[in-house]
C-alpha cells in the first residue's frame, strides 16, 4: 500500500488513498490492452465504448438514445455511433417507443443479450484470478464497501443535479 500523504485542501489522507487506487484501477481497467484481453476472452470484436453501450442496455429497459447517452455521460452522436455498431453486429435493435409511437428505444436482441453474458463472464473470471488470494471474508468485505461507495457517488451525483 502507497505511504499516505498529508491531507490536500482538507481532504483526509485515506480519502486520497482511496482517490489514488481508484484513479489507478479506472486507468488499468481502461487500457486498450485490458479491452484487449477481454474480448479475445469473450470471442466478441466489439470496442469499448460499444461493451459500455451493450451493458447498460443489458441493465435496463429499452431506453430511447438521449437517456442512454445520458446514463453514459457522452453526448447523443457518440451513443448513436455504438448503437449502430450493435445493429450491425445483430447485438441490438430499435423498437417502437410505447409512450410515444413517434419515438425509438434501443433494446438488446437475444445475441446481444449472450454478448453481455460472455463479456460479464470474462470479465469476472479475469477479476476472479486478480483476486484469488484473497479470503471469502475479505471479498464480501470490500463487495459490501464497495457497493455503499457507489451508492454514495450515485447519491452525491444526484444531489448535485
């Protein structure tokens, strides 16, 4: 573990720890080789921003392309452009919006549906074998923490709306 350093701007010192590892996982876990990695694990020829699209379309309902763009904090055309690389590659498809028949939502087809099975799978067993020497205690130790912090952030978000 890093030496912590003394508080910045009246910010504890474990705060900037836990600032700093997590600064340097979302790096790790964003490296083109880490993507890499997980699609030849998963056999799927999808790129980044395509997997975020495919996996919260997996974690929702059908949703129209401005709450997807917004659920991933991108603007519209970026989400467009993911959503057409999905409909190419049989992974989605629009449907009719029932609130407003003027209106599309993009939702998963079955292929999309076991493209996310195969990415979350690969995905896990890669975090599965960084995790191996770790007891049972402490995985549902830093799962239980790490979900109260996400729901902080969610919380604080939305606050700040």
């Amino acid at each position: 573990m890093a030496t912590p350093h003394p508080a910045v701007g009246g910010v504890s010192p474990d705060v900037l720890m836990i600032e700093r590892a997590l600064t340097r996982a979302a790096y790790l876990s964003g490296r083109a080789r880490q993507h890499e990695r997980l699609m030849a694990l998963s056999g799927l020829p999808l790129d980044r921003a395509a997997v975020a699209v495919l996996r919260q379309l997996a974690e929702s309902e059908p949703l129209r392309l401005g709450e997807l763009a917004a659920r991933l904090s991108v603007e519209a055309s970026h989400v467009t452009r993911q959503v057409q690389q999905l409909e190419r590659g049989g992974y989605a498809s629009r449907v009719r919006d029932p609130d407003d028949r003027r209106a599309q939502r993009v939702r998963l087809t079955p292929a999309g549906e076991e493209a996310f099975v195969r990415v979350r799978e690969a995905s896990a067993r890669g975090m599965q074998m960084a995790l191996a020497d770790w007891s049972p205690e402490e995985l549902l130790q830093l799962a239980s923490l790490v979900h109260r912090m996400v729901d902080d952030f969610m919380g604080r978000a939305e606050a700040d709306l």
